[in-house]
C-alpha cells in the first residue's frame, strides 16, 4: 500500500503533513556570538501554528538531550505582542499578522525556513530567537499616561469625546508593542509605535495635561535608546501585525514642532 503524506480530517478532506527545513538562529546568551542551525521537522500539521511547529521541534530536541530553542510567547492570540521572530527575512513572515497568528498552511511540503530574532541595536539579543524589548517600556515610562484624580471611577459620559476622535484614539491603540515595525525598518526605528501611542493619547481630552511633555520625552527615550529616524521608507506599516498606518508619524512630528513651539 501506497504511504501518503496526507491524514484526513472529519469530514474527509485531505490534510496536508509537512517536512520542513528550518535554519534557526541560535546564540547562548547575549555576548557570545551566535550563528544558524539546520534542523529537519516532520508531521507538521497545516493547522499548526507557527509557534506550534517550534514546540514540535523543541519536544524533538528535548528528546535528543538537546538544548531546545528560546523563543517568546505569551497569550498566542495576537494581542501581546511578545512573540516577534524574522521569517525568511519577513517581520512575523509571509502573512500580515503576529507570529503566533501565522499558521503552516502559510508553507509548503519541503520548504526551508529561516528563523531569526528581531535584528535592531535597541533590542539586543537575549538568547536565541529572545530579544529584550525593555527599550518600549522605557519609553512609555517617558508619557504613555494620563494624570488622573483618583477616587471613585467617574460617569462614562462626564468627558464627552467626538466620535470621530474616540474611534481614531482605538484604532491606534490596537499597537501590542510587538516591535516588528522597529524589525523592519532599515534604519531601526521606532517611530510607528511612538506615532501610535502620541496618536492615541493626544486625541482624548484626558491625554491633554501631558500632551506637549509626552512627546519631547518619549522621542528623547526613543532615541536614547539608539532607535533609528524615520526617513519615510513605510516598511514599518507594511509588517505591522495591528494595521497602525503611517500618518500616525506625520502626527509624531506635528506634535513635537507644536511642544517645541511652546517652549518645550
Ligand atoms: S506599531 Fe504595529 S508593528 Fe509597531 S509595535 Fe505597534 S503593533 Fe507592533
Ligand atoms: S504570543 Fe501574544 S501576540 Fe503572539
């Protein structure tokens, strides 16, 4: 009897069943140098996730007495954004969504798939495919609040907001801090995410105490944090998982020439 690659589901469609090359980035820790690996999977199912496929391998390689692959994740339902990897030079690959989003049906039998972590000065390597993200953060310790009195929570319709304004300031908000606009970018620049939170923040009414120090502060973290200049190249939007598009950079630079004008 002829062998096939194909199982079937329920309803008696063929399932695709994968073997796959992968050639991941592995690099013990953050000083020494690191270099790609070659490994072969097999039976990946095409309703795996990619992440899914990683813990495949991983559960091989524990079996083999290997050290398995560091690589982030937490929620693996596109809403944390810890889970950014380069896959075959794509911030979170061929699909426009988040790593654990990306399912294998996205590949073929027999592909070879290279594996990397976000590559930027500002997020250095931790460990194989771990980056340390802890410049974002930094950054949104510089403005991404707003003061409030504290107490009882207040009426919900006690701060009108325009609808227009209310469902901007959502849209933008949606930014998970993955970083992959910062992966893609060739100057490592974290202005799509800056342009999000300044976006969402500066259009509600609460978000207008800090307006003007918010951004001086937060562009300055950025870079300090050794964070690229945006020179309107657009592959930041292009990969972002979240669909933040590029005028929010164009409200960036508004904002801060407003505060610079206001003798900040
Ligand atoms: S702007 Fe998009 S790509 Fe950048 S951190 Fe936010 S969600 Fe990720
Ligand atoms: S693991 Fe949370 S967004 Fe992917």
């Amino acid at each position: 009897m002829t062998q096939t690659r194909d199982s079937e589901t329920a309803a008696g469609t063929p399932k695709r069943e994968m073997r796959l090359t992968l050639k991941i980035w592995r690099q013990p820790n953050h000083d020494a140098p690191g270099k790609i690996h070659t490994y072969e999977v097999d039976d990946i199912s095409e309703d795996m996730s990619f992440l899914e496929m990683l813990d495949v391998l991983n559960e091989q390689l524990n079996a083999a007495g290997e050290e398995p692959i560091a690589f982030d994740s937490d929620c693996r339902e596109g809403i944390c954004g810890q889970c950014g990897l380069m896959i075959d030079g794509e911030a979170h690959g061929p699909e426009v969504t988040t790593t654990c989003q990306l399912h294998m049906r996205s590949f073929k039998d027999g592909d070879t798939i290279t594996v990397e972590p976000w590559r930027a000065d500002a997020f250095p390597v931790v460990k194989d495919l771990v980056v340390d993200r802890g410049a974002f953060d930094r950054i949104i310790q510089q403005g991404g609040y707003v003061s409030v009195n504290t107490g009882a929570a207040p009426d919900a319709h006690a701060t009108p907001v325009p609808k227009d304004k209310a469902d901007r300031a959502f849209d933008v908000a949606t930014c998970i801090g993955c970083g992959a606009c910062v992966a893609a970018c060739p100057n490592g620049s974290a202005s799509l995410f800056l342009g999000a939170k300044i976006t969402h923040l500066g259009e509600l009414p609460q978000g207008q105490a800090e307006r003007d120090t918010r951004v001086v502060n937060m562009i300055g973290q950025h870079d300090h944090e050794g964070f690229g200049g945006c020179t309107n190249i657009g592959e930041c939007t292009a990969a972002c998982p979240k669909g933040i598009p590029l005028d929010v950079i164009s409200r960036l630079n508004w904002d801060l020439h407003a505060a610079l004008r206001h003798g900040h």
